[in-house]
C-alpha cells in the first residue's frame, strides 16, 4: 500500500511540473528577461521552467541591450543562504547572477509549488567566478570575498 502511494504521488507530481513547464514556456518572452517567471519551487526544489537555450538565449539579448557585454554559454541555479540564484556562467570565464523571486503559488497544486521571477539585479564577476561570484542583495551586488572591486552591478526594472 505504501508503494502505491508512492507512485501515485510520484506520477502526480510529474505531471504537475510538466504542466508548469508548459504554461511558463507558453508566456515566456525571450526579449523581457527581468521580471520573466522562468522556474518553479517544488518540494523544496527548485527546477527551470523554461528550456536553458532560450533563457541564455534571453540574457544574451539583456546584456546586448544593458551593454553588460556578456554572453553567456552556460547556467547553474544555486541556492545560497535559503535564497535562489540562477548563476550564467559567460564566454569570458565571468559569472552574472540574479535572484530568483517568488511571484505567485502555483494554482491548483497539493505541494505549495510556487513560481519564481528573473529579479531585476544582475551581479558580474571575473576575478571571482570560480570560487564566490558575488551575488543580488536587493538592488545590491554582495561583495566579493577575493577582490573588493571585481563585482559589476546592472539593475533593470
């Protein structure tokens, strides 16, 4: 009996998150990259609701039209400190992040899913990119731990 709760729960599950990855897919818009709903927060973890092409693809065309000049061929989502990160790491061997932000819980789900936003402050490091990069704290960039001066802040709204 146990195993069969299991499953129904497991199947359950699946589909509620095919069925996030659908609807976010459906609205996202590549060209508005702060404040796009572009993963998800399901028992405790955090998953990506659009394809990783077209998010790089979106920050791409932000750091183009913020002149960051940044491109960026990779991404992580990490969670520092209980808060959530989507890490870009760029074609120069610098990271930008930004916080990902809790916008609206997911409708008609038993788990207390809740959909998460692009936020509107992007943090650049070099110097620190292996190790620490610094990272959105509010309007504000972290400091980096290995160079005061290596973090770059753009904030966009």
């Amino acid at each position: 009996m146990l195993l069969l709760t299991f499953v129904i729960a497991s199947c359950s599950s699946d589909n509620d998150s095919k069925e996030i990855v659908s609807d976010m897919s459906a609205k996202f818009l590549q060209e508005n990259f702060v404040g796009s709903e572009v993963a998800y927060k399901l028992n405790d973890e955090v998953k990506l609701g659009v394809s990783e092409k077209d998010l790089i693809n979106s920050f791409n065309k932000f750091s183009e039209k913020v002149k960051l000049e940044k491109k960026a061929v990779d991404i992580e989502i990490l969670t520092i400190n209980d808060k959530n990160y989507v890490r870009f790491y760029n074609d120069d061997k610098s990271v930008s992040t930004v916080a990902l932000l809790k916008t609206s819980k997911i409708e008609n789900n038993t788990q207390n899913g809740v959909k998460m936003m692009i936020g509107e402050t992007v943090c650049t490091s070099g110097a620190c990119a292996n190790c620490c990069g610094c990272i959105p704290d509010g309007s504000y960039c972290s400091a980096c731990e290995l160079n005061n001066n290596d973090c770059r802040r753009t904030t966009s709204g």
